[in-house]
C-alpha cells in the first residue's frame, strides 16, 4: 500500500477549492499561493480519509460548515501574514 496514493488530508482539498474562488489569488505567483497554502494547512487540523466519497456522505452539514469557515478564517490569516511581510 502506498500512503501517498491511498491516503491524503481533507483540508488540502477544501483549501485548494476556496483558494480557487477567492479574488485575493487571482493573479498572483505559483510560489505565493504555495507559500499560502502552506500557512493556511498549518492552521488547520488535519483530517485524513480515504476516499472523498466519505466525507460526502459521512459529514454532518453542521461540522462541513464548521470546517468551511475555518479554512475561510485560514486564508484570510494567511494573506494578512503574507501582505504583511511584502510590506516589510
């Protein structure tokens, strides 16, 4: 069994998703939003699964939302941080 292959964190693809969707990102460096990424993942619990279908249908809308907004509060954080150290 290969861990990389068969297990990953749910939050990097929760993270990724939002990212997507957040004007702050557009346009900016491959290396700032790994950079991002990376602070944001660290503010975050991880959640390992297997497969995504799991949490789909395994999940109680109340904690999906709870995790939703964490990763929000996250990238928010994570962008202060980073605006903040361009400043410097």
């Amino acid at each position: 069994m290969k861990l990389d292959n068969d297990i990953h964190n749910y939050y990097e693809h929760l993270v990724l998703e939002t990212l997507d969707k957040t004007k702050e990102c557009k346009g900016k460096s491959d290396d700032y939003i790994a950079d991002l990424v990376c602070l944001v993942l660290n503010q975050l619990p991880p959640r390992y699964i297997r497969f995504e279908v799991d949490m789909a249908f395994y999940l109680p809308n109340s904690e999906r939302l709870q995790m939703q907004m964490n990763v929000e509060k996250a990238i928010t954080q994570g962008l202060e941080y980073l605006e903040s150290a361009n400043r410097k």
